[in-house]
C-alpha cells in the first residue's frame, strides 16, 4: 500500500514540474511545452504527445531538432522524478535523429528511467509518430543527482508557491 501511495506522490511531483514550466510566460520551455497532451506517468515513466504545428516546426515543416532537445530534458527530467529523490543537473544530453516529423502530424513521446543511482540517472527518451509508431528520434539524458536541486526531498514548497 504504501509503495502505490509513494508512486502517486511521485507521478504528482513529475506532473507539477511540467505545468510549471507550461506556465512559466516568456520562455522556450513554454514555447515547446504549450501544446503537450495525453500526459501519462508512472514509477521510473513519463509519456505525452506534441503536436507538430508553426511554434515547433523548423523552416522544413518538421519538427525542430532544437525542440526534441529540449523535449528530452524536460519530459526526461520528469520521468526522473518519478524514480528518484532529486531532479539533478543535466551533464550529457544527446539525440540521434532518424527521421522528421511533419507539419501537422502528433508524435508521442515516451520518457523511461534506465538506472537510477546515488549520484547519477540515464533516461531514455523516444519520439514515435502516432500515426505509424515509426521511430523518429531518441535521446539519452544523464543528470547528476544531488539534494539542492529545487524538486529534490523536501523542496517541493518553492515550487508549488510559485504555481
């Protein structure tokens, strides 16, 4: 029972970061995270879908790499939180690009912790097209963990008193 307590808790505190950062006016995160929906989490994953429109497109029509970046940072961070104490600080975030996403089309997004230690976490983010669950892209986000970050153990009241 308290393991299923524990795990809402968590999904909750991943949720509270991305609407944070949806609601933080003038800056890219909010750019890139505006349009983000179907939003689902669990123990160690966090999944969404994004919209492929004009805020994200790059001059091709298709999804901006910058955006996917950005979207393995921030909806990587998010699956973090649901398996670990601390957010951490991103040390090495990389993306292989493998096919574009056009205009108009939805890709889901699907975050998964791969370890999550004392000092260090490796997240694995993939980007599918909806329609055909074809591989476009996939990310790998390896964050220091430590206790002074804003959402680790304890911290979460800053947060939600700036909500």
């Amino acid at each position: 029972m308290a393991s299923s307590v524990q795990s809402t808790i968590d999904a909750d505190r991943a949720k509270l970061f991305l609407q944070f950062l949806q609601q933080n006016n003038n800056t890219y995160d909010q750019t890139v995270l505006a349009d983000i929906k179907d939003v689902y989490c669990e123990r160690g994953r966090f999944t969404c879908v994004i919209p492929v429109n004009e805020k994200v497109q790059n001059r091709y029509g298709t999804l901006h790499g910058g955006c996917i970046a950005t979207l393995v940072d921030v909806i990587g961070s998010a699956a973090l939180m649901t398996a670990a104490d601390a957010s951490g600080v991103s040390v090495d975030i990389n993306v292989s690009f493998l096919r574009s996403a056009p205009l108009n089309e939805e890709v889901e997004i699907d975050a998964q912790v791969l370890r999550a230690g004392k000092s260090l976490a490796t997240v694995q983010v993939d980007f599918r097209l909806k329609r055909t669950g074809e591989l476009l892209s996939q990310g790998r986000h390896t964050k220091y963990l430590h206790a002074g970050t804003p959402l680790a153990s304890g911290n979460e009241k800053k947060l939600t008193s700036k909500l």
